[in-house]
C-alpha cells in the first residue's frame, strides 16, 4: 500500500503553465515537477532534500542573489572551493577550485548564463584560458620615431 496521498489545491493559470513549461524543460512530467519543487522547498527547511543538488542548489541561490557582480560571485564561490567556468561549447558550468573539476552545469542549479547575465548586466567574463591575446604592433614604437626625443632640462 502506497503512502502517497491525493492533494487537491488551487493554482493560478500562469502559475501552472509556468511549472508546465519548466517541466517539460527539465524532461519531466508537470506532478513530477511540482512534487520536486514542494521537496526543494522543505529541504530549504531542514527537511530531506530530493536530490545532492538541492542542498547545492540552495546554498548558491544565496550567493547568485548576494553577489554584486561577476567578480564578486567568482569569490564567494571560491570561498566555498568552487567556480563557475565556460566549456568548450560556451556552456557555463559549475567546478571545484583551485583543481578545476567540472560538476554540473549552471542550469542545473536553477539559473542561467543570461539570467545572471540580465542580474549583473554584464557579460560572463572570460577567464584566463580564453581572454583574448592583444594584437601584435605592426612597427615597433623605435620606427615610428626615428629621431632622438630630447628632454627638456
């Protein structure tokens, strides 16, 4: 015999095509959804959470909420051991720091690239591995003055 219990409840009609669509985003069915979404919520209060994200997903909505900035998030992250860096296929993913390895992609903690990026208005900078090099002068600074500066006394 199952413990599950039937829950009749009203819900406003953006509200539940809203939970449709994040559902259908997630691949999973709209009870399914709102199941998880009810045990994320209790988690939040030190009850069991659903999944190892959870627990994860609720220690950084914090510091995504609190953070100034890129930079700023970038250093409460890593004051927890972690980073959020740019995959090959521009997916931003969330990794251990400083070993730098890769655990879950950023959607999966329930935000976005754009959303944060819509929060801090500005775009995920790009970290070491991937800033652009300056170009190269085409003359050196010597030929563009070929004459001695002489300096005033």
């Amino acid at each position: 015999m199952s413990n599950d219990r039937t829950v009749t409840m009203r819900i406003p009609e953006t509200l539940l095509a809203a939970a449709f669509e994040a559902a259908r985003h997630d691949g999973m069915t709209t009870p399914d959804f709102i199941r998880a979404a009810i045990a994320d919520r209790v988690a939040e209060f030190g009850g069991k959470a659903r999944d190892p994200l959870a627990a994860l997903r609720r220690r950084l909505r914090r510091d995504f909420g609190a953070a100034d900035g890129w930079v700023d998030l970038q250093r409460r992250l890593r004051g927890q051991g972690l980073v959020l860096r740019v995959r090959e296929e521009g997916e931003v993913w969330l990794h251990t720091w400083p070993v730098e390895r890769r655990l879950v992609p950023l959607d999966r903690l329930g935000t976005t690239c754009a959303e944060l990026v819509l929060l801090y208005r500005a775009p995920f900078p790009a970290d070491g591995r991937e800033a652009p090099r300056p170009k190269p002068v085409a003359q050196p600074a010597a030929r563009l003055f070929p004459f001695p500066v002489r300096r005033a006394a």
